[in-house]
C-alpha cells in the first residue's frame, strides 16, 4: 500500500482520498465526497475553474442553447 503524505502532497493525498471514498460507494462515503466538493468549489477562485473546466462549461452551454432552440421552435409550431 502506498502511502502518500498529505503534508508533502496534499494535491494527490486529497485525490486519492476523494477516489477512495467514491469507490467505498457507500452513503457515509458518497456524502463525504460531496461534502469536499462543496468545499473546493465554494473555496477555488472561478477564474481556475474557468480555466481547468472549460471544455465542461462549453459543453453545458452548448446544451443549453441547443434546449432554448428547441423550446423557442415548439413555441413556434403552435
């Protein structure tokens, strides 16, 4: 077992510990993981979030313009 020092990596000790907990798949452990997701995201500056999430933030967006289309084209059919 490898041990990681979350003093030296806290980086890869938090990855390790979130995908361990993921991996448990229990109730305890799947609300201890949105409890740290809660943390980093109210925590992380956006423009990081931006910046290391923007293929998912294009994607989102692609989404919901193509769902405004497609509201506003049944709005008109009637």
């Amino acid at each position: 077992m490898k041990y990681l020092d979350p003093e030296r990596e806290p980086n890869r000790w938090l990855e390790a510990v979130m995908l361990d907990l993921l991996q448990q798949n229990t109730e305890e452990s799947l609300e201890s993981v949105k409890d740290g997701i809660r943390v980093l995201t109210n925590w992380i500056e956006p423009g990081l979030i931006d910046s290391a999430f923007h293929p998912w933030i294009e994607q989102y967006a692609g989404l919901l313009t193509e769902q405004e289309n497609n509201q506003n084209n049944a709005v008109q059919q009637y």
